[in-house]
C-alpha cells in the first residue's frame, strides 16, 4: 500500500501537467493558405518582421501612401491570416492611410509560440501600433480587427489611449461562453467541461471575466465602431448586443445576410469613413 501512494501521486501529477500541454495542441489554431497577397492587387506591400512577445518574429506587410499621414493595424481572426483582411487594403489605401496587416503568432508566416490566445492577440496588436507610432511619417493610429481579433482590439485598446479609433468585427461578447460552445467543450461532459476552461484561464494566466470584451469595452476611450452580420453563426449577433448595452456610446452596424467571414468588402465604405473621421 505504501508503495501505491507514490506512484499514484506521480500519475496525478502527470495528469496535472499532461493536460493542460494537450490543451495547447487540441486549440493550437490552423496554418491556412495565404489567399491573397498585396502583389496579388498591385499594391506596393512590403514584407516587414517585428520583434514580437517571447522572442518571436511577427510577419506583416506594410502598405505604405506617400508623406505624412494616418495608419491603419489590421488584425486577422482565428485561423487566419492577413491575406483574408486585403480586402481593405485598397479602400484604405484609397482614402489616404498607411496600411499594416499583422499575421498573429502562430498564423500567416509569424512564428509560432507554444499556444495562441486572445491576450496574445492583443500582445502582438500592441507590438504593431507601437512600430506605427515610431515613425516619422503616420500621424495617428487606428485598429480594425475581426473575431478574435477584435476582441483583441478591445482589449487591447482599453489598456492605452493612444489608438485614435477602433473598429471591430464580428467581436465575441466573453471568451468563456464563446468556448462553451466550441466542439472540442459540446463533447466534454459537463464536469470535465468545467475543468477544461479552468485550466484553459491557467494556460493563458487570465480569467475569462478579466479579458471579456463586454467588462473591457466601457474602458476603451477611442471611438469605437462595432459591426456583425445578422446571419452570423459562429458568433451570434446577441453578442452585438452585449456589446453595445455594455458601451452605448459605440456606433454599431448590423450587416443583413453577412455571416462571419464574409462582406468584408461591402464593409469597406463604413471603416473607410469612420476612420476618416477619427483619424484625419
């Protein structure tokens, strides 16, 4: 019996630490093809690497206009990268901003740290707007950001004041009631269900309540703009309205038939004007 307590508490602690590493690889995102590049619209994109968190390198392309002016950081969601948010390059370019589309760690051509998440997001967004600030040539700084990236945004943005304007698409309201309904938590038992999320908060070293964008919103001093199609499925437009009960200030746009990746064109016109006048 006493050589049962041991090995029995060495495979409770392989458990401890066994689960919370097969967390990281069961909600490690997808590396999906670039879809489009900057070359692809005849736009004069470069490759530019920043120095990201932890060591790692941040891919993103640099769509500059001549002279001084504002600038825009694009932020991609989940399993995607900056080619899925070109759509936007020309309209903003078009309109007078430089234009910065940043691949997250672990998406596009960026490093790949140990696990991906929305503070890690947002880490990486506040990597990009400070390279923007640095230079000589954007006057201020604007954020568009989509899905988990747009809960990036917010959270980013409620921790500084220096971002001029915000647009963010297709947001979740919490992050904990997002993931309770991702298949990998549906499956789980409840129990276990609840555990997985408590662990998933000690991997990334926040509580849920901590980084949810409908308890950081109200602390975003930029002007904010949020949009969400009515046939959104992944993230259901009630978290719209979470949102805006949180920040009656905000402006908000619901898109009729868009669901959650697509319209990013016919969304054009609206961020091209809200951040035209934000920003100029």
């Amino acid at each position: 019996m006493k050589r049962r307590l041991p090995l029995a508490l060495l495979a409770g602690a392989g458990v401890v630490w066994a689960f919370p590493a097969a967390l990281k690889v069961a909600f490690r995102p997808p590396r999906r093809e670039i879809p489009t590049t900057p070359a692809d619209l005849d736009l004069p994109g470069d490759d530019v690497w920043l120095d990201g968190p932890n060591g790692k390198k941040l891919h993103t392309w640099f769509i500059p206009v001549s002279g001084l002016a504002p600038a825009v950081v694009v932020l991609h969601g989940w399993g995607g990268n900056s080619g899925f948010m070109l759509p936007f390059a020309v309209p903003l370019r078009q309109a007078g901003f430089h234009v910065l589309f940043v691949d997250a760690r672990g998406h596009g051509m960026s490093e790949r740290d140990d696990f991906s998440s929305m503070p890690r997001f947002a880490e990486d967004l506040d990597v990009a707007v400070d390279w923007l600030r640095a230079r000589t040539d954007v006057r201020s700084v604007g954020v568009v950001g989509h899905s988990v990236g747009a809960a990036a945004s917010i959270l980013a943005t409620s921790r500084r004041s220096d971002v001029g304007a915000v647009v963010a698409v297709a947001s979740f309201a919490h992050p904990g009631e997002f993931m309770e309904s991702a298949k990998p938590i549906v499956l789980l038992p409840r129990p276990l269900a609840a555990v997985t999320l408590k662990t998933i908060e000690r991997v990334i070293g926040f509580g849920f309540d901590d980084i949810a964008p409908r308890n950081r919103i109200g602390r975003v001093t930029a002007p904010l703009l949020l949009i969400h199609g009515d046939e959104d499925r992944t993230v259901p437009i009630s978290n719209l309205h979470e949102l805006t009960n949180s920040k009656p200030s905000a402006q908000a746009i619901v898109v009729q038939g868009a669901g959650h990746s697509d319209g990013f064109e016919a969304l054009a016109g609206d961020v091209v004007g809200f951040l035209s006048e934000h920003l100029s």
